[in-house]
C-alpha cells in the first residue's frame, strides 16, 4: 500500500500478519552448535528431534513439531549435547516454522559445512492443518 506523495508503507495482511512478524526470530543470538573432527568419509547421518517447541511470533501461542536433520558428514560432525542446547533455546523465540526450519539449515551449515544437508520440519496439526517443511544444501 502506498501513501500519499510516493512513500512506500508496508501494511499488514488482511489477518494482521506483518514484515516484523516474518523476521522475527531469524537474527536472535542462540547457542553455538559444536563439532567434533569425522574420522571417517562416505556416511550419512540422521538425528531426530521430536520435541521441537517454539512461539508463533503472531499469536504468542506454541508450536510444536520434529526436526529431522539427515547430513554428510564432510570434516565435523555436529556434537549432540550441544545441538540439543541449540534446538531447546527455540523454546524462548516467536519464530515462523518455515524461517526456523531455514535457520537450523543455515546454522548447521555454519558449524559443520558438510558436504549435504537436509532438514525437515514437521509440525503438529493446529487448526486443522498439518506443515511440513524441508530446506535443503547446497540448493
């Protein structure tokens, strides 16, 4: 929507979404991941989360889903403990799924550089609908 005399306003959606809800949560600080040196080429790996908890940055509300991460390892792996910490401190963040489940990829990328990654997000049905999202690397 524009006003008058040029300026460009972003307005919200018919439903009240706006741009400071879609950001929210993609800079907030949250826990290194830690790695430790691969000792070995030519693997996958598959780690399951499925208490992921975060909060819709609109509604306040909870949103629960499993995170689902499946990698090659290329010189680390992602040491466990400290991606539990990692993913627990979502708990805290209004976050969209889909901007969480890009986060994960981007942060574990970050930490590990593996020679693929995937990372899917399935989330509990709330109001009769169920999300899955997947976010890949390279794309």
């Amino acid at each position: 929507m524009a006003a008058k005399g040029g300026n460009k306003r972003k307005s919200a959606t018919r439903l009240g979404y706006n741009e400071r809800h879609a950001k929210s949560g993609i800079s907030v600080p949250l826990p290194d991941i830690e790695t430790f040196p691969n000792q070995y080429k030519g693997y996958e790996i598959t780690i399951v989360i499925p208490e992921y908890t975060a909060i819709c940055p609109k509604t306040n509300l909870p949103d629960f889903g499993t995170i689902t991460l499946h990698y090659k390892p290329n010189k680390a792996c992602l040491e466990l403990k400290a991606l539990k910490m990692y993913i627990h401190a979502y708990r805290n963040i209004g976050i969209f799924y889909e901007n969480a489940v890009n986060r994960i990829l981007r942060d574990i990328v970050a930490s590990c550089r593996p020679v693929w990654a995937k990372v899917t997000g399935e989330f509990a049905a709330r109001g009769g609908l169920r999300s899955v999202i997947e976010a890949r690397y390279p794309e």
